[in-house]
C-alpha cells in the first residue's frame, strides 16, 4: 500500500494520503493569526481546500471533521463560517471542543479526513 505525503517537515506532513483516504494535520490560520474566529476559520478552510486539491480530493468527500475552539463562546462564530462552506449533502461526521491551543494567537484549529 503507497503512501503520499503532502507538504513533510521535520516534525509532521501537512497531509497523508493512504488506503483511498486523506488525512490533514491540524490546521491553524497561519495568514491570520490573532484575528477573530471567523476571519481565522475562512482561512483555516481556504488552507484545507488547497491541502484537500493537492490530494485530489476536495471538500465534497469529507468524511470526519475535528474542530478545537480556544474559546468555546466562538462556537456560533466558527459555524457561521463553517455552514456557508462546508458542501450541502455532503457533512462529515464533525466534533467540536474547547482547548487551550498551541499558541494564543490561534483561535481555532481543524482536522479533517477525506475520501479520494
């Protein structure tokens, strides 16, 4: 069985591609950190749509969301981003938690796996 990676550093890949799936790492907004959720979400699923089309997949095949929330009273903020996204018919499977994240600049982080 192959195995892709997308994007290898050091310490992880940006994406795993294996067995017909496709797995991100964590997504944070690297182009907008310390902005508010919405503004960090748009660029959190703007990343993974270019993760997911350098697999060749795209975001109609999501199979499993995980969504880390600094701040959980950002719930109503993130989902309004999320909803407008996210393909209608095509939902994953999706859990959302509040955390302390990796950095205080970030808000968010996402994690998704996708079908081929």
């Amino acid at each position: 069985m192959s195995i892709q990676r997308i994007e290898v550093g050091p310490r992880m890949s940006q994406a795993v591609v294996c067995g017909g799936l496709v797995y991100t790492a964590g997504v944070v907004a690297l182009r907008a950190p310390g902005a508010p959720v919405a503004e960090q979400t748009t660029d959190i699923l703007g990343r993974i749509d270019e993760l997911l089309a350098a697999t060749g997949t795209d975001k109609t095949k999501l199979l499993t969301a995980t969504i880390w929330l600094a701040d959980i009273a950002g719930f109503a903020e993130m989902n309004g981003v999320w909803d407008a996204w996210v393909a209608p018919g095509n939902t994953p499977v999706r859990a959302c938690v509040e955390t302390r994240l990796a950095a205080p600049q970030f808000t968010v982080e996402i994690q998704v796996t996708a079908a081929l």
